[in-house]
C-alpha cells in the first residue's frame, strides 16, 4: 500500500520510493497492530470469525479473545513477541551487531552471547541455535543494521496513528465499522504519496507537528494493557 501510495509523477525516478525503511515498517507495524490488534477492529470482525469457525469461537466472549490476541508474554522468537516486549528482541539484536561491527564480539561467540542477552533481558533461554541466534535471517543475506527500523517503524506508526485519530475523531468507529477508507486516505496523503521526497524525520514532523518521539507509542502502550491488564 506504501508503494501504490506514492505520488504517480514519482514513478521511475529517484523519489519513487518510501521514505525510509522505518518510514516502511511503520506501515506495516500500524496495521498490524494498531488496527489488527485493536479492540475497535474486533469488535467489528469477532462476529464474522465466530461464524466462520463456530465449534472453536461459539462460547468465546469478545474481550477474551481480545485479550488472547495481546497476551504479553516473554517468547524466544521475534516474529511472534507481543507488542510490549518486541523492542527488546530488536535491542538484543541491535547491541550485538553493535559488538560484531566494533570487534568487541567474535562470530564464533554470537550464541552465547544472544543466549544471555535474552536471559538477562526477556526471561527466557534458546534451547539451541535454530530458536536463538538463526532464527533470522536478515544477518546471513547480509541486512546488517536493518534490525533497529522495526523499533523505529514502531515508534513511528504510533506517531502516525495519533496524528490520523485527531485529524479523524471517527477513526475507532470507521474501523469498528470495517472501513478502513480513512485511514488510508490519510496515510496516503500525509505519508505514502511523498515517496521519498522528504528525509525521514522532515516527513513525520510534516505529518504529525512534531519530531520522533517515543511518548505516543508509551503512552499507546500503557492505555492498551493498563486497560487489558487491570493495571492502574
């Protein structure tokens, strides 16, 4: 959608791209999560999946599931982490490339220290290599330092996201309604249809008002799992 978005004049020259690889994660880390995760968005598509897979869901209330679909939970694999706990496996990764590149970490010393890493940070041990330090793949085809854009591209779609909610006071209730139209149109306008037109910080301070800033994505954060979690 990224892609389709960008202005047509843009098309076959240096600008028709996105912006940024964060600018890119951004994109998908927002509906996939603060869309597909959100309670606005089940309550508009539970119905549908209940009646879709009625032996499983029949006897299931709405917030239950809601609540299994945002379990936190300490994991061993990045692509399942639930929301709150997903940067730290991009800090894990992004400090031991940090140690590679600097000559501080021998390759042949990279499981141990992944091993410990996610001991000391998440909880949790890899019970070998496969659900450890391979799991990814981004480091044997060479995509050396694109692990941080997916913290970025977090920090970002929240950013976004706040910004498309104040332009858009019906926001929560288009997506509860399944009309995604809006938000679309927005990120189109604001985002997708500059290309990379604008630097990457140039194009969120145009879109949202102002610099990065993780207080959006903090704040998201807290108000969805205070409110899951019962926590006050």
């Amino acid at each position: 959608m990224y892609e389709q978005g960008i202005a047509p004049e843009y098309r076959r020259t240096p600008l028709g791209h996105g912006a940024s690889l964060g600018v890119h994660e951004s994109q998908s880390r927002l509906w996939e999560n603060l869309v597909g995760r959100s309670l606005p968005y089940w309550e508009g598509a539970f119905p549908a999946l209940q009646a879709a897979f009625p032996s499983q869901l029949a006897g299931v209330a709405l917030r239950d599931f809601y609540a299994a679909a945002n379990r936190v939970e300490n994991s061993l694999i990045r692509v399942e982490a639930d929301e709150v706990s997903y940067n730290l496996h991009i800090l894990v990764r992004f400090e031991l490339e940090l140690a590679l590149l600097d000559g501080d970490l021998a390759v042949a010393d990279l499981p141990d220290a992944w091993n410990g890493r996610y001991r000391d940070y998440l909880g949790v041990t890899p019970p070998s290599d496969a659900l450890g330090c391979l799991q990814d793949i981004h480091w044997a085809v060479g995509l050396i330092g694109y692990f941080p854009t997916y913290a970025i591209g977090n920090l970002v779609s929240a950013q976004l996201f706040e910004a498309a909610k104040a332009a858009t006071p019906t926001l929560d209730d288009d997506i509860r309604a399944g009309d995604f139209s809006g938000l679309l149109a927005w990120l189109r306008e604001n985002v997708q249809r500059h290309g990379s037109r604008y630097r990457p910080a140039e194009l969120l301070v145009a879109a949202t008002g102002k610099e990065l800033t993780a207080a959006p994505y903090l704040a998201y954060l807290r108000g969805k799992y205070s409110d899951l979690y019962g926590l006050r």
